[in-house]
C-alpha cells in the first residue's frame, strides 16, 4: 500500500474493505492491527467495527460504550462524545445532531459497524477514500 510520510505528531489510519488488518500510525509508530470482521462498503460509504475505528480515532477503552436495549453506541474521547444507534441515520455530537445519509449496522456476529466518515469527522478528522488502493484513509491532528 502507497502511504503518507510518517513521523507526523497526528494519527493515520487505513481501512481497506474486505480485509481484517488495517493501519494506525500515531506520534510517527505504526502499527498493524488485525479486527475481528472486515469493513465493507455499502451505499457507497464504508463502513468499521465500532470498536477498531474508535480505537484508531484514539478514543480510549473506558470511552467506548455500548447499550444493548437500544443498540445505541457512544464514543467519548478528547472533549468529544459521540452516540449513534444501529438503524439511525441521527448522529449526535457533544448532544447535536447531524444528519447521515446512512446509519449504523449490527451485521453478524452480532457487531455493530459505523460509517467511517460520519465518526472520524464527529471527532475532527480528515476522510479521504484512496482509489489506488481501494482504503479509506482517516488523518488527524
């Protein structure tokens, strides 16, 4: 895979549809990494496992939370809370909503996959989708 220089203070991460590893580079390591079910696309949009795409936004474990009677997930890191619910195009931000034109999903077995581009820039990253390499491609501060 092409990348960008690395040795940047912000982190990079890459997700290619279909694959289980993906990349994270922050303050200038990278790491590859292995998810548990590939991101795919779908309506145009790609879409990670909840938990690999908040990790790579830098969201901390104890920031990731889940809510299974309304199948609703937040996120919280960095002074930025984020919560989104499986079949809800209503993303909301610090409690303000903003509109997707998708929503998240439960695929099987039973895990739940966020629009890449709606959360990376909920929390002020940068989305690019890498035609020569098929990635999505999430740069932050």
């Amino acid at each position: 895979m092409t990348r960008l220089p690395i040795g940047r203070n912000w982190s990079d991460s890459w997700f290619k549809p279909g694959e289980t590893h993906y990349e994270v580079i922050s303050d200038g390591q990278k790491q590859v990494l292995v998810a548990d079910t590939a991101p795919f696309l779908q309506n145009g949009r790609t879409f990670v496992p909840l938990r690999h795409l908040a990790l790579a936004l830098g969201v901390p474990e104890q920031g990731i939370g889940w809510t299974p009677a309304t199948q609703t997930v937040t996120l919280a890191g960095n002074g930025v809370t984020v919560t989104l619910a499986v079949g809800d195009n209503i993303l909301y931000v610090n409690d303000r909503p903003l509109q997707m034109d998708v929503a998240p999903l439960l695929v099987p077995p039973g895990r739940t996959c966020l629009p890449a581009r709606y959360v990376a820039e909920a929390f002020g990253y940068t989305v690019q989708w890498d035609e020569m390499e098929q990635s999505v491609v999430i740069s932050g501060q």
